[in-house]
C-alpha cells in the first residue's frame, strides 16, 4: 500500500504526469514523428459522451456524428484535428493540436473547445508500433484533481477509435467518458 501511495503521490505532482508504470509505452526505443500519419484525411466521425463523468448516478451518454479533419503541420512533426458533431445534445466543435517532441519521443495532445474557448489540459504519450497510443495528463473535475487516460486505436487502414477515462484514485480505476469512433471518407 506504500508503494502505491507513493506512486499516486508522485503521479499528481510530476508534469507532465507519467503513464501508470504497468501501462507506459514504450516510446525511447523507436521513433514515433509518424504515429499519426494514418489519421491524415477527412473522417466520419460517430461520438458517444458521458453526460455525468463521475458523479456516481447510472451513466447518462450523448451521442453526435460529423467530420474528423486531420491535416499535417511541421513536416509531420504536429497535426491539428478539426471536429465538429452534432446531435440531439447539441454540438461539439473545437480542434486538437497533436505536437511530437523528438528529445522525449513522445506526443501532446491538446484540445480546444470553441463553446467556452478553453484549451484543456494536454496529454502525454506515444505508440507502440502496433497502432495503439497512450496518452496520459492531469486535470480537473468539478473542483477535483484527475488523471486521464486517453487511448487512440488504429483499427484498420479505414477506421480509428479513441477512448478518455478519468480517474479519481491515482489511476487504479477508469471510468470511460469519450468515446469515438472515426471511418474513413
């Protein structure tokens, strides 16, 4: 239990915050500028998003479809995603700006909302040359400290899926919050 708690402890303090030790990528031993390349076009977008991230009540999901629009910037070094969904909710608009740092190998992924104009806390990972990527920060909550994880799957050529989940406990359990799921056009 001391080791855990040490580990919780140095997780909320580091920044950017580390992978789960169980969990890291291993992003030293190769390059990873490309990661993203696949995800380069134009995209069907179908997203599902968790109304009440934890809360505790019975999970109440939104769902909106629309446009992925992912272009390159910097010589593949940085790529900007420009979404914009809409459904019964109403609309979720913004871009993500996706920068590869070559000295730690690893990739930011920051996120920006046009409905309040606010730039979330960015996430820091890599892939694992078998289309899986990692990516893992801190933010806040409704007032409290979290960790998020968010995973991108490369499932075919054709279609990328992407997963965020917050956790409250140092990253011991997750609870899903986003959930998309991107078709080539």
């Amino acid at each position: 239990m001391f080791s855990l708690t040490v580990f919780s402890l140095a997780l909320a303090l580091a920044l950017p915050a580390p992978a789960p030790a169980a969990q890291t990528v291993d992003t030293a031993a190769r390059n990873g500028q490309h990661d993203f390349d696949f995800e380069i076009g134009t995209w069907t977008t179908r997203v599902r998003v968790l109304r009440n991230p934890l809360s505790g009540e019975s999970p109440n999901w939104a769902e909106y479809e629309g446009t992925s629009v992912v272009r390159p910037l910097l010589d593949g070094r940085a790529n900007f995603v420009e979404l914009s969904v809409a459904g019964a909710s109403g609309k979720i608009e913004g871009g993500s700006l996706r920068l590869y740092n070559p000295q730690t190998r690893q990739w930011s992924l920051n996120f920006a909302s046009l409905r309040d104009g606010m730039l979330t806390a960015p996430v820091y990972g890599g892939f694992d040359g078998k289309g899986r990527g990692l990516f893992y920060g801190q933010d806040v909550q409704a007032g409290r400290a979290i960790l998020v994880r968010f995973i991108v799957t490369q499932v075919s050529p054709r279609e990328a899926r992407f997963d965020q989940a917050y956790s409250t406990d140092g990253g011991i359990t997750w609870e899903t919050n986003w959930i998309a799921v991107d078709t080539l056009r």
